[in-house]
C-alpha cells in the first residue's frame, strides 16, 4: 500500500490538485511575462576548491544543477548542461547562461541524481555525457530509472519516498516532494518526483528537486534530522495561483529553512531559464527582502553567484 499511488498514477498525499490545460491557457493569456534578456555572461567561475576533511562544498552551476562533495561522497544534482530544457534542441525554453562548469571539468562522481522527468531536470544529452565520462551510478525516483539506463550508466537505482541507498561513502535517501512529472502529453503522473538527503562523513545535504511548500519539509527533519547545508529553489514561481502547488517562491523556500532545521541554505532553480512569468532578477530580490522580514542572517541562506562553490 502506498500513500502516494495509486491505479499506475503517482500524486501528492497531502492533495494538492495538479493544473489542467484550461488553466495553462487562462495563464498564458493573462500575458503576465516580465520580459529577460536573451544572454547573461557570467564572470569565469573560480576553480572549484579543494576540500579538506570534514569540509562539505556546494557549487551551483545553473538552474538545479549542483556539485555537492561530502567527505567521500561526490555528486551531481539534476545536471542539464544543454541549450534548451526541451524535449526538442529547436524550440522550447533556452538557457540564458551557460552551466559554470560542463562535463570534463568535473570531479568524478561517486552518483548522478535525477530529482524528476521535467525536461529542466532530466536533460538526456547531459545525463550521456556523464556517463560517457565515466559516472556510472545514477539515482532516481520510481519510474525514471529507463531513461537513466537509456543514457548509459552501468548502475541506475530507483528508489521510493524514504528509500535509502549506501553509494561510496554514504548514504542517499529519496525523500517527498509536491510536484508532478511528465515528458510527453501520454505521461502524466506516471513516474514519480522526490528530494535527496545525503549523510557522509558525519556532514549532510539536502537537495529537493522541484517542490511546492508543504509538510514534508517538517516530516523531512522529524525523520532524517535537521541538515547542514539544503540547495532551495527559490524562482519559477508566478503567478501564484498557477504555480504555487508545484514551485515554491522565496517567502515558501524561507519557510523551507525553518522547517528543515537547515544550518546554511543555497538558492537555486532562477536565473537559467525563463519559465515563468517573474523577472530574471525577481527571486533573489525577494529572497532577500523575505530574510529581513523573517529576521534572517543572509549569510545562512545565501544567493550564490553561478559557478561559485560554498564551502561549510
Ligand atoms: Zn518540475
Ligand atoms: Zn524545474
């Protein structure tokens, strides 16, 4: 029995009901879209820093892409390194800057981790790539593992709400989220989303793909423990009436701190690709207006620039 599935369909325990198309097109004629720029050029990033011991680093290198190293413990989050988050290399969202650090100029990766099956997460000429490289476990929840194995890797494990995993060093436990997937209009629901916690070395991570604000975060810390360093997204977020099942905004994403017990978070999924209708530079402005309303140190929840690595 499970809490979260039912007739060949996963869904949000907590019933949050998924948008329709009559939605999807009173959203689009609303006309609500702050315009971006076409290109954002980035200073070089720095090279990544070595880490010593019990040192945990996390390095953002575009949208939901990370680079977290635990003590013997490295892996990429939800790499997409390529020029469109689209099924199709012609139409559909392009990125407005470039990853901070492609394939070959990674370290190598104990794991891949592939939160869902939306095309800004589950990328497959990325996931090739890295695989091609040499990555040879992936992760994943339910349901995605075929794409995994399509792109190559030799080990795709597919995990369940609070399944955990021991990989080189630690341990990676799947964890709740409130979203949806999809990759063609046939599709929907039919494979499951989830967040990863990561313990190595006495340090932890918490990277949780895309989400909705809602009680998994406290069921997240009840269960696995508050956590040292959490990568939150705080961008894809307007309008709300649409999106706030499935993305959180800054004000939910500092509500997600609190909830995690997080020591430090890194904001993420902003500034990539424009898939909603706030501004480029929207979240982080409100991310930092929401930390001061909150009384919040803005070195505990921090912006990091693209590229930049956190070390804790
Ligand atoms: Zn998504
Ligand atoms: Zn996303």
């Amino acid at each position: 029995m499970s809490d979260h599935f039912s007739e060949g369909r996963y869904f949000n325990p907590w019933g949050t009901s998924a948008r329709g198309l009559m939605d999807v097109l009173r959203w689009k004629l609303e006309r609500g879209a702050k315009p971006w720029p076409a290109t954002v050029v980035d200073p070089p990033p720095p090279p990544l820093p070595d880490l010593v011991q019990e040192q945990l680093g996390a390095t953002f290198l575009g949208h939901a892409s990370l680079l977290l190293r635990l003590p013997g413990l490295t892996v990429i989050t939800d790499p997409v390194f390529s020029k469109r988050a689209s099924p199709l290399s012609w139409i559909g969202p392009a990125r407005v800057r470039s990853a901070a650090f492609g394939p070959n100029q990674l370290p190598k990766l104990d794991a891949v981790l592939v939160s869902h099956n939306h095309y800004d997460h589950l990328d497959l000429p990325s996931l090739r790539a890295l695989a091609a490289k040499g990555a040879r476990t992936a992760i994943t929840p339910l349901g995605n593992g075929r794409w995994l194995k399509a792109a190559g890797f030799p080990e795709v494990i597919e995990l369940d709400w609070w399944q955990s995993t021991e990989v080189a060093g630690g341990r990676v436990t799947l964890t709740p989220a409130q979203h949806w997937s999809s990759r063609t209009p046939f599709d929907r629901n039919r494979a499951l989303w989830g967040g990863f916690r990561l313990d190595a070395g006495g340090r932890s991570a918490f990277f949780p793909g895309d989400t909705g604000y809602g009680p998994h975060f406290a069921m997240i810390r009840e269960r696995l423990g508050p956590v040292d360093l959490a990568a939150l997204p705080i961008g894809a977020y307007e309008p709300r009436w649409f999106m706030a099942s499935m993305h959180m905004n800054p004000e939910d994403a500092v509500k997600a701190h609190g909830d995690l017990g997080a020591v430090a978070s890194a904001a993420m999924h902003w500034g990539t690709f424009r898939l909603t209708d706030e501004g480029i530079e929207d979240p982080p402005k409100a991310l930092a207006a929401e930390r001061e309303r909150a009384g919040l140190d803005p070195g505990s929840f921090r912006v990091l620039a693209h590229g930049e690595t956190w070390v804790r």
